[in-house]
C-alpha cells in the first residue's frame, strides 16, 4: 500500500488557500488511488518538538561519534521520532504559502528537525553531503499572496521553492512537482488562474 503524508505548512486552516489547494490533490488522488493511506499532518498541531540546545549538541556529539547526555538523549530521541514519522510516507504533498519571501518557520523546524546525520544524510569529509532518502515522491503546492512570476522586485523574491527544493534534493528526493498558485497581477483573469492550477493539480495526482 501506497502512504500519501500531507504536511500542511499554513496555519490558517478553512481561510488557507494552500490548504483548499491541497484539499483539492487529495480528493483527486483518492479517485485514482482508493487503495492509498492518507495521513494528515498540520505542522501546527504541537506534535512538532523544538530543536534546542540539548537536541543541538546531540547532533553535534553523533556526527563526532561521541556519547550523548541523558537530557541529550531525550531531546535527539524526539528528533528521531519525527524523522520515523516522517520518513514512513512514500509519497509526499506539501502545502506551504509564502512568508517574507519564503517558507513558514514552522516548516524550516520539521526540516531542522529530521534533518539528522544517518537518517536524512550522510557525510564525508572528502565528498560531502549524500542524502538517504530513497523512492519517495513529493508534491508541492506553493502560495503567494503578493509575489508572482515576472513581478518587479518591490513585489518580492521567491525564496520559498528554492528553499524547500533545495532541500528535498539534498536529503535524496529527486521526483518533485511543483505547483504554484501565485498572486494575479493586473491583467489576468484570476478564474483563469485557478483554473490552470487546478488543472496541474488533478495532472499531478494522476502521476504521484
């Protein structure tokens, strides 16, 4: 059985675009996989742990091989717990909106969190970083309530999709759909608009 993890990045839940977006890949998904598991995971709902001094320090003592403290062990032990969680999906759907050009902090957290040597990546000295992710897909439906492509910079920057995909390739995942659903700048029909990203998103839940 294929498992479908949907991480919702927006906080704003029935006013959310992102997450309507999202609703919509889901149903379709469903119409063409009934068999699948779906899983939602709302970054808001407090289950996501901090990455603080203890968890930090344990990162650092298991990348120098060495023994960690009883308060490291508790903190880096959530962190593995949600890289588990994490790491249990095959297929991905990630809903995230734009903040100050980028993605939700709330996002960076889970992707500080999981992020953690022998789990998401390996290293080496001599040839770097080597992501451990393996045959696993991902979707992402992007937001923008300001920025779009071809806007002049007192619009914005996107540093949002580098971001996130940057990353996803570097822990290992190569198969990345990108849907963005920008800002409508003038001239546009914004029923236009939707329509086409509704269309990508019924295109995409046909192949993920």
């Amino acid at each position: 059985m294929i498992n479908l993890l949907h991480i919702s990045a927006s906080p704003r839940g029935a006013a959310s675009r992102s997450i309507a977006l999202a609703g919509e890949f889901i149903a379709a998904y469903r119409r063409t996989r009934p068999e699948s598991a779906i899983t939602e995971w709302d970054l808001w709902d407090g289950t996501l742990p901090d990455f603080g001094p203890h968890a930090a320090h344990a990162k650092m003592a298991t990348l120098a091989g060495e023994p960690l403290t009883g308060e490291q062990q508790t903190a880096y032990q959530r962190a593995i717990d949600t890289f588990q969680r994490f790491d249990a999906a095959d297929r991905y759907l990630f809903s995230v909106p734009m903040w100050n050009a980028t993605i939700p902090y709330i996002l960076k957290q889970l992707i500080d969190v999981i992020s953690q040597p022998g789990l998401a990546f390996a290293f080496d000295a001599a040839e770097g970083y080597r992501g451990l992710l393996r045959n696993k897909k991902v979707v992402i439906v992007y937001t923008s309530a300001v920025w779009a492509p071809g806007r002049p910079p007192a619009f914005g920057t996107d540093f949002q999709s580098p971001y996130l995909e940057n990353w996803l390739r570097w822990a290992g995942i190569e198969d990345i759909v990108a849907i963005r659903h920008p800002a409508t700048i003038p001239g546009q029909d914004p029923a236009a608009v939707l329509r086409g990203t509704r269309a990508a998103i019924a295109a995409a839940a046909l192949a993920l």
